[in-house]
C-alpha cells in the first residue's frame, strides 16, 4: 500500500511539472523527407525567364505580397563575384494567389543613379528589410575588380512599386570610427585584400527593439555581429567571431538561445583537415565571442550558407548535409532543418534531399505562416533559379 501511495505521487508530480524540455514537437512518426517533398512541389519559381544565373535570395512580407530580391545575370548558369554582370533584382509575389506579380531590376555594375554612380563589376548578395510603412530598404554588395567592395543601399516605394532613382552607400561603424562601409575598415588589422568581398550575410534579426545582423569577409574569413542604428544606414559593429580566419569560417547565422547566449553557427570552407563541417560560437554580449562543441545532430554537414531562425516559441536550425544520389556524391542536394523549444533537445523537421539542389535558403515568419525562398538548379550546371512558397 505504501509503494503505492509512492508511485502514485511521482505520477502526480510528473504529470504536473513543466515539460518544455522534454515534450516531443514532431509525431513519433515523422517523416522529414516526405515534410521536405510536400515543400518542394509547391514551390514556385520567381525569377525572370530571361535569367540563366541565380543565387542567394532574400525577403520580406507586407500584407498579402512578399518582396524577394536575388543576385541574377542573363549570360549564363551560377554566379561568382568576378563576374561583372551579375545584376540584383526584386520579385513581387502574390501570397494569396502565390503568383509572380512583377520583377523588377534593382541595381547593376556600371548603373547611373540621380546622385552617383556604380563601378563596373558584380552586384551581388541583396539583403532587404521594412524601413517604414512607405518603404523598403535594400542592401547589395558592388564588387569591383580590384577594388574594395562597398555595401549601397536603395529604397523601394511599396505604394508604387518601384525604386528610387538614388543609391547610398552604407555606413561601418567601429571602435576606430565611422567609414564607408567597405571591406578594409571591416578587417581587424585593415590588411584585407582589395578583392575580398564584405556582405551583409543573414537574414535581419530583431531582440530586445533592435536590429541586427551578421557581416562576413568571404575572401579573408573574417565575421562579426552588428547592430543597426534607428535609420538603417549604419551598422555599428559589436564584435568579431573568434579565430574566424584560423577555422575558415564564414557565412554565419545568428540567435539567441534561452540562457540569452548569442550563438552563432559558421560554414567551414575547410582546414588543413579538410574539415568542412559547421562551427558554433557563443557570446554572452555580441562582443566577446568563445567557440563551443558543435551540436551533436549535425553530422556530415559541408560548406554552404546555414539558417538560424525563432518562429513561434520554436527554433529552427538549417544546414546543408553531404549527401548522394543514384550512389554518386552530390553537392548542396540535401538541406536539413532540426527544431527545438529549448536549443538543447532537437528532432528533424525537414530534410530537402533533391537532384535540383536545395541551397541558400530563407525562411520568415508572416500572419501565422512561414515562407521560404532557396535557390536551386540542376546539379551539372548550377544555380540558376530562386523558388519560394510556404514551409507550413
């Protein structure tokens, strides 16, 4: 009677206890590939037809439409800094419908504006956010051969949907002062190469009434946290990754976990190793960043552009996964994204395993849905268009 009366407390105590942790948030029987499938087929294509090239594309939503901007070229498949006609572009989507309403260009090398001028050379990783109830704003890095790359940013009229015909470039805010933002004030020791590019890498975050974002330095390997300012044309650094060059990190995503770390998980381009799985990062303040053991589920992971998102008390963690197809090794054809309430329990959600690649993904939050937009192609030639639609 008294062991009884013992079980029947701890069942009581258990059944009454909080078990954020612990709960399960997939079905037992889940099945990420099918999740991943029923995503896929549903995705539309939202570049021009005209476009041979495409990659990284970005979003925003207002309402019952979503603004996606990509970096595009009409000559041929892929895209690569180097090459001077890589233009960015923004796409107009009816949620609703989920049709293409409108594209639109947004910038190229060489271009001519009311108030300057673009160099010759690569307009490349669009960023984009809501700046006011007027206006979208949209980042893009130029990178002229030879040259330092500069970040610009140019308004988009939501009423009439289209640009205004000025550019500015943005502002880099350090402990050393405020410059043009430009890859050499971004490195710690200003020794950059010319050629390396500098990017606004994911996607904006918002904790605590403020924005941030992530900067990379593809060519020298260097990252760091920003925060931008009330008008949204200065990011003021807060702190470099730690031995970012010496790991080959690059491309991060960004939160915050419930301890209130900042963690930050990096694709690796290889060490002498030849070690290409991801890298995580831990802050207490942004600034002052030490690394941390890998989360145990990512395995086999390689390099290319991670995610790192918070939608309704759940996060969402992508990465790209080696994987093979008809038993030949492919690149960038599997992308994962594992779920957690706690950042310390995972289970996965997805996996989008596809002969189309399924790379550079992103994905947001908008009247109780999420979206994406991924950038796929063919696996013998490249990255050629930007899809988007509904992840749930």
């Amino acid at each position: 009677m008294q062991n009884l009366i013992v079980l029947l407390l701890i069942t009581l105590v258990t059944a009454s206890s909080p078990q954020t942790h612990t709960q399960r948030i997939l079905p037992e029987n889940w099945d990420p590939y099918a999740a991943g499938d029923k995503v896929i087929a549903d995705l539309i294509k939202v570049t021009s037809s005209r476009v041979k090239g495409a990659h990284d594309a970005e979003f925003t939503c207002i309402g019952n439409k979503a603004y996606v901007v990509a970096e595009v070229n009409d000559s041929i498949p892929g895209e690569a800094s180097g090459w001077p006609f890589i233009y960015t572009s923004l796409s107009v989507i009816n949620l609703e419908k989920l049709e293409v309403e409108k594209i639109i260009p947004m910038a190229r090398g060489g271009q001519i504006f009311e108030n300057d001028s673009l160099p010759i050379g690569a307009c490349f990783v669009p960023r984009i956010i809501q700046k006011d109830d007027k206006t979208l704003r949209c980042y893009f890095t130029s990178t002229p051969i030879n040259r330092y790359s500069q970040i610009w940013f140019i308004d988009f009229d939501i009423k009439s949907e289209t640009f205004k015909n000025r550019i500015f470039r943005a502002k880099l805010k350090t402990k050393r002062g405020i410059f043009d933002m430009q890859s050499q004030y971004f490195h710690e020791d200003s020794t950059v190469k010319p050629t390396s590019g500098f990017y606004i890498f994911d996607s904006f975050k918002e904790f605590n009434g403020k924005t941030y974002a992530a900067l990379n330095n593809y060519g020298a390997k260097q990252n760091g946290l920003s925060v931008l300012n009330e008008t949204l044309d200065t990011f003021q650094l807060l702190g470099y990754y730690k031995n970012s060059k010496e790991l080959s990190l690059s491309e991060s995503a960004v939160n915050c976990l419930p301890d209130g770390k900042w963690t930050a998980i990096c694709r690796r381009d290889g060490t002498k190793w030849s070690d290409v799985n991801y890298f995580m990062l831990t802050s207490n303040d942004g600034e002052n960043w030490s690394q941390r053991e890998l989360f145990d589920f990512i395995v086999d992971g390689t390099n290319s552009k991670p995610t790192f998102d918070k939608f309704k008390g759940i996060y969402y963690l992508g990465w790209q996964a080696k994987t093979e197809i008809n038993g030949k090794e492919v690149s960038r054809c599997l992308f994962n994204v594992d779920v957690s309430r706690d950042g310390k329990n995972w289970e996965r959600k997805y996996s989008f395993k596809t002969d189309k690649t399924f790379q550079y993904p992103t994905f947001h939050e908008h009247k109780g849905n999420i979206w994406l937009s991924v950038t796929q192609g063919d696996i013998e030639h490249g990255k050629k268009k930007i899809m988007f639609g509904k992840l749930e």
